[in-house]
C-alpha cells in the first residue's frame, strides 16, 4: 500500500514543473486565443450537443428494439409453422 503511496507522490511532484510551466506560447491552446466568444460558443455546442446525442442514441435503440422484435416473431411463427409441416 505505501508503495502506491510513493509512486503517486513522486509522479505528482516530478509532473508539477510541467503543469505549472508557462510556454513559449503564454497559454495558448491547440485552438488559438480563448476569449469570451469562444467560451460562450463552446458552450452553445454542449448545451445542444447534449439532447441531439440523447436523441440519436435513442433513435439508435428503437431500431436495435424493433428488429429484436421482428426477430422473436418470425422465430415464433417459424416455430408454429414447424407443427403444420409435420416431419420426423
């Protein structure tokens, strides 16, 4: 157990001087400069991101219902139908 312990603290205070380090870049990201319009659009993006995955997901799950269904009726009319055939 302490040897977690250890590893864990080492791998903190060896990563610090990374997080901690400002760039050549003074913070900017893959993105460019973050300002209030970025923020605010981003934000935009999750708040309807967020239903159109809810719907898709949904949509995604009906289908996948509805040929489970299918699937257990002609297994059920396959079967029924196997007494009319007759057979061995």
């Amino acid at each position: 157990m302490w040897r977690i312990a250890v590893l864990t603290v080492s791998f903190l205070a060896l990563s610090a001087p990374v997080a901690l380090a400002e760039g050549h870049d003074g913070g900017e990201g893959l993105y460019g400069p973050t300002d209030d319009k970025v923020v605010t659009y981003a934000g935009f993006i999750l708040i309807a991101g967020f239903p159109i995955l809810a719907l898709v997901l949904t949509l995604i799950q009906s289908a996948l219902e509805r040929r489970k269904d299918r699937r257990l009726a002609a297994a059920k009319a396959r079967k029924q139908r196997a007494d009319l055939r007759g057979g061995w």
